[in-house]
C-alpha cells in the first residue's frame, strides 16, 4: 500500500457551506465540495427553498444567497435522506422562518432520535411535531422570530449545538450553548467567515442574533473522518507508506490522529497551512506495530466518527484497548458498538460492548497473526462498511460486506481510491 491521494472534501463543512452561502447577502464560491448523497441532500433542501446553486462542478459550487430572511416555504417535505447533520442543522434554520416546513428521510434516519435538538427548540418558543419516540418526521411551525436562550447540552454534540446556534440567529438577543465537552466547531468558524460575531469561552458559545451573513469563498479541506479509514490502512498493512494531502486538521476533529498516535502509529505532518480558517497539513503513515490502550475520555466527543475503523486499529494492536464515553455511538447510522461488535466477533476478535464503549483484545502485528474473512452485515452504515473494509488487509481469506452501498453518502469514490492505493476492493451490486 503505498502512493499520494486526496480524499473528498469534509462532509461537515460542506453541509455548512450551502446553509450559510444560502442565507448569505451576495454569491458565495465553494471549491472542494463534497458531491455525497449527504451534502446533495442539503443542497437539494435549500434549491426547494428557492435557492439558486449552481454546481457541483468537481467541487465547484456557487450559492447565490438570498439573505437571512430571504428563504421561501417548499413546496413539498424536505427530504434529508441518510443525513442527520441536515435534518438537525437544518430544524435550527427552519425554526425562525414565517412558514411551515416537513423534514422526513430515509429509513435509517427515520429511526434516529431527535429530541435532542426538539428539547432546546421548544425552549425557544418552538412548536416541533415528530413521529413515535420523537423521531423523523418533523413538523416545524415557522414563526419568524425565536427566544434566545443559555442551554446547556445534557451530552455532548456538534450537531446541537449547531442547531441551536442556527436558531438563534432569528432570536432578539444572545443565545448561549454551554458543552460538557468541547466537540466540532466548524459552525463558528463558518459562521465567523461569513461575517457573524460569534463568542467562544471554552465550552461556552454565544452569538447575538440578526446579524447578516455576508457572502465569502470558501476551501473545503479534505475530511479527516475519510482520512482516517487510510491512516489505519497503512498502519495495519505491511510495508505501507502513503501521503493523504490537504486533509483538515481542526483541534475540534483531529481526536482520531491523536489516538492513532498515542497507539504507535508512524505519521508525520507536513505543509500545514490555514484555508478559510481551518488548518490543513498533509499527513503522511506508514506500517506500525499499534498497541493497545484506555482511551482517554476527553478525546472521545472529538474522535467519535472515527470509533468504527479505530475498533479495526484497535483488533490489530498488541494488547488491550477500552473505550468508554462513547455512547453517542449507539444512535448513530447504525448502533455503531453493536454492530462493530458483531462483525469482530465474527472475525474472531475478542470484542467486548458496553454501554458507552468497547473492551477489545487486539490479535498483534508480529509474527503475520490474521482474523478470519467472513460476511459482514453493515446495517446499512457507510462508516462501518468502509471499516471492514480495512479491517480485510488482515483477514484470512475473503470478507464480504453487505449495505455498502451506503458508502457513497460520504465518501464517494471510496473503492476506486482504495484500489489506487493498493487495496484489493472491488464493489459489487447485489447480496455478497
């Protein structure tokens, strides 16, 4: 496994990009948009709101704003697909328009629980309607103006406080979101991009609403969470030495090299440079006897889209590793500790879930020591497709995945990448 590569663009930025290029005074310019279903869907929202976009074009994207204010009810629900980072950012937006709007997706997302983001908008004066168990679909009663409020999250989330933020920006006064530990920021730095002045104090956001976005170009760096499924490739395969370029390193995403890291992983950084505010580097690894290791806890809420392929680093370790802080994971795309457990075990990995993490008896890298090929339910989580697929350069034998077809809500052209880099991956359509 050896070469250069870039990997598409970062999924969370790109969703950004649209919403706030959307309510933005003026064109805003994107280039490296990620062209997943995920993004598209966000996209495709905002165009049914009277958006004009223009794009994607190989990552060129141009969003002609029409203001804070400017959006105009849909014609028809708007469809978030596989995509809760839309479906929650977008309900903080909607919760300030003059109009109603339906937010409905597809059957996975349709499971996922959305009282967390429901909980703070009805605190702010909100009337949100969603189906059995507070879940998809949701209703939101558009009333133009919301209440500032100071929240403090029960449990750490980007995407709510996102939503919230979002909201507040239809609010008369500051709304103010506290963490109970600090997780992506890309919404305030965005948010700042595009002119707003927004406070952070540690684990305390504060933004006054009415402010205007004001239109800018934007540089969609290569997504670290996509980085990751090579940075444990090369680190589990033989001989391995490859160089991912522009991948961004925000403080608030890069848990997962950290870990990597405290494993015993072999990567460097290089070309570091700061895009549109948010810093890049090329990041180069090569082959690494990993070791087991607890987790820290801290690390956890800016990590936790990485757990499925760091439970792959983590069966290949020498040792014991134990996660814990991560039950966030269990209403993800899938129950991601569940399933993640599920398929190790039938590789032939000691993998013990928990509640809120996983205890995980790694196999080692000396002596050429291999887990069994086997069949692979993803459940239809992309993330934990392209883990096992990683997790195959150690396998004896074949292993199949089944649901990958989910891959390119993210990623896609994950296969073709792969290939390049020296994986042997095909795709094929149809039950493995």
């Amino acid at each position: 496994m050896s070469g250069l590569a870039r990997v598409p663009g970062d999924k969370s930025i790109s969703h950004r990009s649209i919403m706030m290029g959307s309510l933005a005074d003026g064109v805003t310019d994107i280039e490296g948009f990620l062209e997943g279903e995920d993004a598209l869907a966000t996209m495709n929202a905002f165009r049914a709101m009277g958006v004009y976009i223009e794009g994607p074009d190989q990552g060129r994207v141009r969003v002609h704003g029409v203001g804070l204010h400017g959006l105009k009810a849909p014609t028809a629900p708007l469809d978030c697909g596989n995509s809760g980072t839309s479906m929650r950012l977008i309900a903080g937006l909607m919760s300030g328009q003059r109009f109603d709007v339906t937010l409905i997706g597809d059957e996975s997302l349709s499971k996922r629980p959305m009282k967390r983001v429901i909980d703070p908008l009805t605190l702010m004066g909100v009337r949100v309607e969603a189906g059995e168990g507070s879940r998809p679909p949701l209703h939101i009663h558009g009333k133009g103006a919301v209440k500032a409020i100071d929240y403090s999250l029960p449990m750490a989330s980007a995407q709510v406080k996102s939503c919230v933020l979002l909201a507040g920006l239809y609010a008369d006064g500051v709304t103010t979101v506290t963490e109970p530990a600090v997780t992506r920021d890309h919404t305030e730095r965005m948010l700042r991009g595009f002119g707003v002045d927004v406070k952070t104090e540690g684990s305390t956001v504060r933004l006054q609403g009415g402010q205007t976005l004001k239109a800018c170009k934007i540089d969609v760096p290569s997504d670290v969470s996509s980085a990751a499924f090579f940075m444990v490739a090369a680190s589990i395969c033989e001989n391995a030495d490859i160089t991912l370029k522009h991948v961004g390193l925000n403080p608030t995403r890069a848990g997962v090299i950290d870990i990597l890291l405290a494993m015993g992983a072999n990567i460097e950084l290089s070309n570091h440079a700061t895009i549109g505010g948010e810093p890049v580097a090329d990041v180069r690894v090569r082959s690494a006897k990993l070791k087991g290791i607890r987790i820290p806890e801290h690390l956890v809420p800016i990590a936790i889209d990485e757990f499925p392929v760091l439970f792959v680093a983590a069966a290949n370790a020498v040792g014991e590793t134990v996660l814990t802080g991560a039950e966030e994971l269990r209403v993800k795309e899938s129950d991601r500790i569940a399933v993640m457990a599920n398929g190790l075990q039938a590789c032939g990995v000691n993998a013990q879930p928990t509640e809120d993490g996983m205890i995980i008896q790694g196999l080692g890298y000396k002596s050429g020591l291999r887990y069994q090929g086997t069949v692979i339910e993803s459940q239809g989580d992309h993330r934990i497709a392209m883990s096992f697929a990683v997790a195959a350069i150690r396998a004896e034998g074949t292993m199949r995945i089944r649901g990958a077809q989910t891959v390119d809500t993210s990623f896609p052209g994950f296969v073709t990448l792969a290939s390049q880099l020296g994986l042997n991956i095909s795709a094929v359509k149809g039950r493995a």
